[in-house]
C-alpha cells in the first residue's frame, strides 16, 4: 500500500527534528518490537486484521472534515500510516517514519474516539494511535511543549511547574478572595476525614487561580465537608498520559490516588476537565491494576449535578440570552456525562440552545488529546481543523459557549478567536457562582460590604 | 476432476474453514487474555447492547445518515449468507453424500439473491475505485478479497444458468466456493469471526467501563 | 512517640476539653489535633477578619497571627504551627513563633524523640530546611525542594530538589539532568532528570532514591552510587529494619512488577502490580500489596500471595510486634475491610485506618468509620461507643492498655482501658 500524500506543508517542530537526526534504524526497529511484544496482545492484533479498509471511519473525524474531506486526515488513514506499516515491515522503518508517525498521532488526533464509535465493527482507531504515541515517546519522539509538560509532570507532579510553596500559597489567597463574597468561607487543607478531596489540574493555580476561589465559596454555600492536600498529589491532569509516557502516567495517578487515601477522604471531586477525567478514572487506575479509582472521583459536572438536583446549590438568578455548551469527549462520550451537564445548563441559563450533534456524538474542540499541548507550531493546523465545531458554534447564535474542561476552554477560545465568533468562553462553575443563592446568613455583614 | 474437486477438496475446505476458524477465535482470545485488562472490561449486557444496535439496520445514527450504503451493505451480507446455505443445488449435494437436508429457498429466489450479491460486489468495487479515502487504503489484497467473495455468486449464477462449457464453470465453481471458505479464516474475511467480538469489546468498554454507548 | 512509658496509664477517663464550645466563643474552629499522650487536644481558632490562634484545651496561646495553619504535635507534645505576621511566614513552637522568618514555610517534620522540627523553607537565596531554628548551608541555590525526610535521631535532614535552573521549554537541559538529593545542604555529586522515593536507613547513615535517566531508564541510587541494574519503571524504596546495606524495591521488567533487593530479583513471581513492601520488624520476612491479576488484589508475603483477592485495592501491609501476622485493609465492592493472614475479620466499614497489633499478635484493634460515626474495631467488630472524633488508639508499652481519645457529645475524653476488657 503506498503512502498517502500529504499536500500540506509540514509544521515545524524543533525537538521532531533533533529526534529524527538521532534516531538509529535498530533503535527504532527494537523499540517496536517491544512495545508490540509486550504491551499490546489480541486487541491491536485483531482491530488490524479485522479493519475491511472500508473507510467509513473517516465520516466522524473532525479533522477529515473541517479540511476538505483531506483523506490524510481520515481515521483509517492515520492507521495506515502508522501501526499497519509498523506491522507489516515488522519494526524496520526509519526516523522520517517515525516522526511522521508522530505528527500523525500526537498532533492530528485527539483521541476523541468519535470514529471508534461509527466503525461498524466498533475497531477502536484512538487506542490504536496511542500505541502509536507509545513507541514515539519511547523513542523520545514527541512534540517540544508536549514533551515539556511531561517533563514538568514527572519533575513535580503537576502539569505546569508548580512549585509545593506556590501551591499552597495560592490557595490561601483564594481562601481569602472567596472570604470577601462569603466571609465565613474556607479552603481547608490537609483535612484528614473529610468527606471530599478537591482536585484540580495545574492551569488553575497558575492561571486560573479564582475558580479556586470560586469552589471556595461553592463548598461553602453547599455546605460540604472538603479538603485540599498542601502536598503533590492535587494535580488530577495528566500530559504523560498523552505524550505515551505511561510510567510517568501511573507515577501521577498513583500520587493523586493515594493522596485522596491518605486523607481518608469518601470521594474526590475534581474541576471541570476532560482529559483530567480520563487519567484518574480509566487510563491511570487501569495501569496500577485498579478496576476503577480506590476511592470514587467525581467529574464536576456531576457534582453540580447533584447539588444542584438536590437542592443544596439553589439557583437565584439564571444566566440570560442563549448559551450553549461544548460537550466534552472525554466526560460526554466517553464517560455518558451528557444528559447530566445538559440539566446543569438548563438549571442556570434562561435559554440553552443545544449543539448539533450533541452528546455523545458532539464534536470534539480540537484541543484535546494533548494536541493543543503541543503549542504553538501546532496551533495554525489545530485551529483551521476545527472548522466544523466553529459552524456548529456559530449555528447556536449564542452569546456564550460553556466548556466544562480545561482544554477544550483554551481550544474553544482559540476557535471563537480565528472564526470570530465574537462569543465568550466560560466554565460552568463561572456561571454557577453568578447564579446561584447564597444564603442571608452567609452574605457579608452591610457594613463590612460598606 | 469433477469428483476430485466435489469430494475430497469440499471435506478439505471444510475442515480448513471450521478448524481454522476456530483456531482463529482461539488464538484471538488467548493473545486477549495475555493482555490482562480485557476480559475484565468485558460485560455480556452491553456486549448485547452493542449487537443489537449494528445488527439491526438503522438502528444507530449512523446507519441512519448513510442509508444507501446500509441497504446495500444488509442486503449483500444477507443474501451471501443465506443463500449458499439454503440454496436448494448445495441441499442436492448434501442429502446425496450425508443424507441430511433443511429447509431450501426456491431457485428463483436464490438466482435474484445471486445478483443481490454480486450487486453489492459492484457496489464496494465502485466505491474502491472512486472513493478517494477507501482508494487510500486498497491495494491488491482488498481487489482480491472482492474478487473471492464474488467469484462463487459469478460461477455459479453463470453454472446455474448453464451459460458456458456447464461441467467446467461448475468445477470453477466448486474451487472458488472452497477457496473463499479457506480464505475467510486468513484474510481480512475473518471480519465474519471477529466482528461480533470487536464489537461485544468496544459496546463493553463504552458501556460498561465508560458509562456511555457506541451507537 | 517519645517517652510513652511516662505517659498516664492509670488514669481510666479524663475529660479533657470542650470543643464544642469553642464554636460559641470563635467565628470559626478547624479540626482539632491532639498530642501524642492524648492530654491535649488544639484547634486553630479564627478570632476576627485576618487573625487567628489556636485554641489548647480550651486557652488560647498569648499572640494572634494573621493567619495560620498546619497545627501539628511533635513527638515530644509541644505545639507547633505555621504563622505568617507581616507577610512573613515562619514556625511556632508552643505560641513562640521564631525572630527568624521566611518567604514561605511547609511540611514540618519532627525527630522521633521531638527534639528536633525540621521544615522546608523558601528565602530569597533559594530553597532550604529550617532545622531546630536555623537554616542548612548548601552550596548551591536549590531551585525547588519536592520532599524532604529526616532520621528518626533528627541528625540528618535530605531532600529532593531541584540544583540547576531550567529555562522553560528547554527539554535539553532537563533530560541532562537537574534533580538531585541534598544530605544536610551538600549536594550529591550527579544531578539526574527525576528522583523519587527517598528513603533513610533506621541508623540514619545511609540514604537510598529512585531516579530516573530517559522514558523507561529507572534506577536506584544509593548513597550517590547507582545501582548497576536498570528498570523500566521502579517504586519507592525500603531499607531493612536492621541492616543499612539491605534495599528492597519493587521493579519494573518485561511488562510485569518483581521484587529486588540489591538490585537482584528476589521473587521468582511477577506481578500486575506490586506496591508497598513491608519488612517484618526482624526484617527476615517481607509482604507486599500484589495484583496477580488485573483487579485482584491480595497480599504476598515472600513472594507467595494469599489465596483470597479483592476486587479494589489492598493498601500497606503491617506485620505483627513478633512477625508473625499481617494485618493489611483492603477494599471490595465498595466496602472497606480488615483482613488479616487472608483471611476477613469482622464487618466491613466506610473507612478503616491503619490498624496496630497486641504485643503477641492476637489482637488487631483499628479506628473504623461506620455512617458517620467513629468506632474502635478489635479484629473487626466494634468495641465500645460511637465517637464524633476518634484517634487511632494505641497499645501501651507493656502491651496490657490502650489508650483511646475521642470526643463524645461535644467533649474531649482520654480513656485507658485494658486490652484483656476490648
Ligand atoms: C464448496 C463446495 C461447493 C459446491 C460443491 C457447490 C456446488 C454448487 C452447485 C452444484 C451449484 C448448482 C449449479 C446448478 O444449478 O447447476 C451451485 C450453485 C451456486 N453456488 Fe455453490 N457450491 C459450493 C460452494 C459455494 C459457496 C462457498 C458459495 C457462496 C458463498 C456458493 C454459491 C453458489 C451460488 C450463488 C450458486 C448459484 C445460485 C443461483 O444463481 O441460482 N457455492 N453450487
Ligand atoms: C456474519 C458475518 C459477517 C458480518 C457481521 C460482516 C460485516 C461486515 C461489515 C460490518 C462490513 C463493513 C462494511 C459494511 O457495513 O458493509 C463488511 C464488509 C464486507 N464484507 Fe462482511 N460480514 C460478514 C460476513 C462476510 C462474508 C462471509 C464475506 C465474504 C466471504 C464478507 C465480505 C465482505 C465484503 C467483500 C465487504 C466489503 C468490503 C469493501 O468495502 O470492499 N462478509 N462486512
Ligand atoms: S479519535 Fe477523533 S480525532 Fe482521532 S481519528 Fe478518531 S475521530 Fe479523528
Ligand atoms: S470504518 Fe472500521 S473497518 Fe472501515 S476502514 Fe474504518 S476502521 Fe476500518
Ligand atoms: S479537549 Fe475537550 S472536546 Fe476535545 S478531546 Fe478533550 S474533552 Fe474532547
């Protein structure tokens, strides 16, 4: 079969190309040999030999679609030139290969597993990429910023460099950002017992610190028992996961993990993040050998869910105007989210207008999979493959799009920006705290408010 | 030759097809189990689930979106296994050696299922040819495959109809009916095997470990 | 805990402290600690808009801080807490905070005597650790401290920390290597790309990590010398109770986890997942939390698992006083469990902490959580009353008491019983 050709002109990345200059044919060929010896089996073997190249996969990627029906970017395509070469050629390919393989797998799939799911054979085409990112990044292949965010996670547990100090230090400031809406709030650390452990991915201390004050306030309305560790551990974000370093990946989880155990804690809750939820409930427990999470985590959405179905969180004031919602792959398909974060958006906003597709079968934002990590050489070729999900953003008239996930926030940002939607971009908790009661007693006294 | 290729090849090209498909399964299942997080994954409600939502046509969104393709897609796979099955020449030949005989399709069905069949070879062909993604991924492998499953609907539509040299196209027949059965264990036939497999896997992992659906 | 001998063991019940009057008397009271022998019980205590002090048994320590955290009791019981006055953070040690302060101050840890308190300190100049009121001298400007441990004689204080500075995005300069350990503020002589797992002998001399090279290059470093022997992955590892030179470390082959001490593979079982090996305290015995199998979960002890698996996880084994037994918890079905040698004692709770033993083994007594309420479990089955609070008991040193402390309706108590009555 011969290579597909690929019209466009190849992006740039400095650490592909140091890669390439060093990569020895043996190297390559032994790395492998022993990723598909020992850490695939009947699975890979069988989506392989099972594929009847009929290429109806191609219908659900984001990417063959926004660009033209661009058959390179076809799931099937992105298989063909990858694992099926690997197999055939038993491991003897060059390092051009492989970094193509890398661009393939790393920057042009999010592992969204949209096409898995309209393959009639249900042939899994992300699983099959992330072997494919597995042997990259034991070959050391994978794109520069990606690659520094690993780094950064193996370094110090979290996604963005944070150091222990820093950790801390930020959440006693968002302690008091959140003491000036409710005075009596508090963000306690290190409480042994709790009933919940809250944990974040690493943008939100660094960038996005207020949304820490933001669940400050929201425990405190809901009246809930919670805890924050003041040790590694708090980051449930995971770039290992996606780059295909999975000893790194374990390491994180594992911490994160045994962080929620050390603290005694019932379940842990985590912010709004996608790929977050994917490497604390599936990837990382299923690599330490845990058929889901010792101690249960929660994905935010339905956390609100709860409060808000419950009663606990009463809502005082809706948003106004239409809102829409992205719905995020990793918690909607991939974790049957859907119908609950459609409750929570028609439990705060007076007019919700619904994305088409939705659900499960909603498009993916194109950041994801770690794709928007890979930073700014990637970004042109991310931001023009998610045309569709612009169309489809554009078609709600909203004046706001939700994103209950950290990266397709920054992915849907970057779309509403290229296509000029002239839209905002909010997390869900950003609108709950605009809406919700908080009760007389916990209002600020009037003359402090003075 | 006739007796050659009717007798002794058809036992061969049984034996061939059931043991090499059940081999096929075996080893399929033992290489899943060496990969340790499988079977666990694994539940029989949404193994089910998944079956019944792309067994029945339509019965997913995107059956739904591409009906021309779905039909032509049911109607080929239907008639290509109903109609060697229960066709009534193959009965004639089983009661005459075995004795044993079930229910037959009468020959003017079987003869339009044929065209079904061979219809829906067409049809993959011409997508082959002309769609630029599944074009992408074909070489002779995928022509041959068309070429086998389409042979045994050709030769015996043309023996059937005693077109040509009858004896000839019959013992024509008779090999391309057995290489497909040989071939259905080692080539990319073998979706016949696996597919209610790949698909008990993804429904399960998509419902069972994931909370959501696959269709 | 020092000194136990000491402690009151006569006494059958004191009640202590009211803590649940302390919430009519503060704005608000965080969770309370108490000191090892159980006669004090503290709580940081908010007295108004940005100051806060801790609450001891019902008085209140002289100076209010702006703001504070981290209460915790040494060895020894004095109180300690981090405090910030002026923007400045620095450690309290019985409501006298240090002249000395600091950018930042985290993670106290004390000697096993309390005589020394160590924490990690960040100033202009860098990282370092604050021990017993002074800061370490280290040559070199440590970029970050990810964690620290101290000898249980206080003596040595080391760290993992970051010795060369790393531009962002600069992967070269961090696959050269830029983490390293730091032994009483002098640098190991190699930097490498991650450490993990440190770990000091009992004697305090000698010092074993995990590091890391490239993706799937993990090693063990002991004392600056790594070991020959390279893995594809590696967990945190252990010294032998009683020699220094003996390391154990769960490591990562050919797809599966094994055991290795010295850098030989002592189990000849492999494993899905191996995690927290234990010594016995004569340390000729060593268990481990094992997953023969994806989602099983049991003990092996020696390299031999249990018959018995549980679908969730198992946590750290703890042997007996005579190493006879193990206890371990583990969890199935969403139940938590006290199993001992394989076998489930008792009910099964929402929560079950570390448990400890009886001196000759017979009896396993844990804290356990049941809808709300705390208990103490002997071999499983609750003992006694239902706590608010509760501490995990702990067994006198002539093995015939335990002392339990908890609160009851609003009140601190501290009782004593006999072992031979629960
Ligand atoms: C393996 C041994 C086989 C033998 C001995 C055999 C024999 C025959 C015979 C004797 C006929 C009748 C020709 C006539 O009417 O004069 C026939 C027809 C036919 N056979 Fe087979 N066959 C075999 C395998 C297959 C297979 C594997 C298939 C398809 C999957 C197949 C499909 C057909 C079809 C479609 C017809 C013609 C039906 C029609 O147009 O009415 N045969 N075969
Ligand atoms: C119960 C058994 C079978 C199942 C469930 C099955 C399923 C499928 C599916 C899902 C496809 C993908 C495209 C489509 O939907 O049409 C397909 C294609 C195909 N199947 Fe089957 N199949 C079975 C048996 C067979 C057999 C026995 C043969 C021939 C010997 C066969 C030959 C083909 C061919 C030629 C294609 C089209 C490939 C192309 O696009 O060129 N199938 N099958
Ligand atoms: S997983 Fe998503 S992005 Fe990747 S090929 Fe499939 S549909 Fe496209
Ligand atoms: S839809 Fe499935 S069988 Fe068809 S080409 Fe794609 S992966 Fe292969
Ligand atoms: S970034 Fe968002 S939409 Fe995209 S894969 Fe993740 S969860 Fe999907």
């Amino acid at each position: 079969m011969k290579p597909t050709i690929v019209k466009r002109e190849p992006v740039v990345d400095d650490a592909l190309d140091q890669c390439e200059a060093r990569l020895t044919e043996e190297e390559i060929e032994k790395v492998i040999n022993e990723v598909i010896d020992k850490e695939t089996g009947g699975r890979l073997w069988t989506y392989v030999n099972t594929c009847i190249h009929c290429g109806l996969c191609a219908e659900a990627c984001h990417w063959y679609l926004s660009n033209d029906r661009d058959v390179s970017f076809a799931p099937v395509t992105k298989v063909k030139d990858t694992i099926w070469v690997m197999l055939e050629k038993k491991g003897k390919v060059d390092a051009a290969f492989i970094k193509r393989c890398s661009q393939i797998a790393h920057t042009e799939c999010n592992l969204c597993r949209r096409c898995g799911m309209y393959c009639p054979f249900g042939i899994d085409i992300a699983y099959m990429l992330l072997v494919v990112r597995r042997i990259c990044a034991k070959l050391g292949m994978v794109p520069l910023y990606l690659q520094d965010t690993v780094h950064s996670h193996a370094a110090t547990m979290n996604q963005m460099w944070v150091k222990p100090d820093e950790w801390i230090d930020t959440l006693q400031w968002q302690e008091e950002e959140a003491q000036g809406y409710v005075p009596s709030a508090r963000l306690p650390l290190e409480k042994e017992g709790a009933e919940i452990m809250y944990s974040v991915i690493g943008p939100e201390p660094k960038f996005l610190a207020q949304l820490l004050g933001n669940i400050t306030v929201i425990m405190k309305v809901a009246g809930l028992d919670w805890t924050m560790p003041a040790t590694a551990g708090w980051d449930n974000s995971n770039m290992a996961m996606y780059s295909g370093d999975f000893e790194i990946m374990a390491r994180v989880e594992r911490l994160h993990h045994e962080t929620a155990q050390r603290l005694k804690v019932k379940k842990i809750v985590m912010g709004e993040c996608g790929h977050a939820f994917r490497g604390a409930q599936y990837d990382g427990p299923t690599w330490m050998g845990w058929m889901k999470p010792p101690i249960p985590i929660v994905h935010a959405i339905e956390f609100y869910y709860d409060l808000i179905k419950s009663g606990r969180i009463k809502i005082a004031k809706k948003a106004e105007g239409p809102i829409t919602s992205q719905y995020p792959c990793n918690v909607i398909r991939n974790a049957g989210l859907g119908s609950k974060l459609q409750y929570i958006m028609s439990a705060v906003c007076e007019n919700f207008v619904d994305l088409i597709p939705n659900d499960r079968h909603a498009f993916c934002c194109n950041a994801g999979g770690g794709t928007i990590n890979c930073g700014p050489p990637w970004k042109k070729l991310r931001v023009q493959s998610a045309r569709l999900q612009s169309e489809n953003f554009k078609r709600t008239g909203a004046h706001t799009i939700v994103t209950p996930c950290h990266n397709c926030h920054s992915g849907v940002e970057d779309i509403v920006d290229k296509y000029k939607l002239g839209m905002h971009v909010k997390f869900f908790s950003e609108l709950l705290i605009e809406a919700m009661e908080i009760p007389e007693h916990l209002k600020p006294k009037e003359e402090e408010a003075e | 030759m006739y007796e050659f290729v009717s007798g002794p090849l058809v036992w061969l090209a049984f034996i061939i097809f059931i043991g090499g498909s059940l081999y096929r399964i075996y080893k399929m299942l033992s290489d899943c189990k060496k990969e340790n997080v499988v079977f666990p994954h694994m539940s029989l409600k949404h193994s089910l689930a998944s079956l019944v939502h792309w067994v029945i046509p339509f019965n997913n969104q995107y059956m739904q979106k591409r009906p021309i393709f779905t039909i032509v897609s049911f109607a080929f796979h239907i008639c290509l296994i109903l109609t060697p099955v229960f066709l009534l020449a193959h009965l004639v030949l089983l009661d005459e050696s075995w004795n044993i005989s079930w229910f037959n399709i009468p020959d003017g069905i079987a003869d339009w299922m044929t065209i079904v069949v061979i219809i829906g070879c067409i049809f993959f062909l011409y997508r082959r040819l002309t769609d630029p993604v599944v074009q992408n991924v074909t070489d002779g492998s995928d022509y041959l495959l068309l070429a086998i499953t389409a042979l045994p609907f050709i030769t015996g539509f043309i023996a059937y109809h005693q077109l040509f040299a009858y004896k000839t196209i019959l013992i024509i027949h008779i090999l391309a009916g057995e290489i497909m059965l040989i071939a259905i264990p080692f080539t990319r036939l073998s979706h016949m095997l696996f597919f209610v497999f790949t698909r008990a896997y993804f429904g399960s992992e998509q419902g069972h470990v994931k909370n959501s659906k696959d269709w | 805990m020092s000194n136990i001998e000491s402690w009151d063991w006569e006494i059958k019940e004191k009640m202590l402290a009211e803590p649940a009057k302390w919430k009519d008397q503060f704005e608000d009271v965080w969770e309370p600690y108490i000191s090892p022998d159980g006669e004090k019980i503290a709580s940081i205590v908010k007295i108004g808009e940005g100051e806060f002090n801790i609450c001891v048994n019902g008085n209140t320590w002289e100076e209010p801080f702006e703001k504070m955290w981290y209460s915790r009791f040494s060895p020894d019981g004095r109180l300690t807490a981090l405090i910030s006055k002026d923007m400045e953070w620095t450690l309290a040690v019985d409501g006298v905070a240090l002249e000395e302060t600091y950018e930042y101050i985290w993670e106290t840890k004390f000697s096993a005597d309390g005589k020394t308190i160590a924490a990690i300190v960040r100033q202009e100049s860098g990282y370092g650790i604050l021990v017993n009121g002074k800061v370490w001298e280290c040559p070199i400007k440590l970029e970050s401290i990810a964690s620290h441990v101290i000898s249980s004689d206080g003596k040595t204080s080391a760290v993992i920390a970051q010795t060369v500075a790393v531009a962002e995005a600069d992967v070269n300069a961090f696959t050269k290597g830029s983490w390293s350990v730091v032994v009483n503020g002098k640098p190991w002589k190699d930097n490498y790309v991650d450490v993990y797992g440190l770990a000091i002998s009992n004697d305090g001399q000698r010092f074993a990590a995990e590091y890391r090279n490239s993706i799937c290059e993990y090693g063990i470093v002991v004392d600056e010398k790594p070991w020959n022997e390279k893995f594809g992955c590696t967990w945190e590892p252990v010294f032998h109770p009683n020699k220094s030179d003996e390391i154990t470390v769960p490591v990562r082959q050919g797809g599966q986890w094994l055991l290795a001490t010295n850098g030989r593979i002592v189990w000849d079982k492999g494993f899905f997942s191996l995690l927290y090996q234990t010594y016995s305290p004569d340390g000729n015995n060593i268990a481990a939390a094992v997953a023969p199998q994806f989602a099983k979960w049991t003990v092996a002890v020696n390299g031999q698992p249990w018959s018995i698996t549980f679908g969730e996880c198992v946590q750290k084994p703890c042997f007996s006083p005579d190493g006879r037994k193990i206890a371990v918890i583990a969890k199935d079905s969403g139940k938590w469990l006290l199993v001992v040698d394989g076998t489930v004692l008792g009910k099964d709770y929402d929560n079950i902490w570390q448990p400890v033993f009886s001196p000759n083994g017979d009896k396993v007594i844990c804290k356990v959580e049941k809808n709300g309420k705390y208990a103490v479990a002997v071999n499983g089955e609750i003992r006694g009353n239902d706590y608010e609070a509760l501490w995990n008991p702990v067994v006198s040193p002539d093995g015939t008491k335990v002392m339990i402390c908890g609160v009851e309706g609003g009140k601190y108590y501290r009782k004593v019983v006999l072992l031979s009555d629960i």
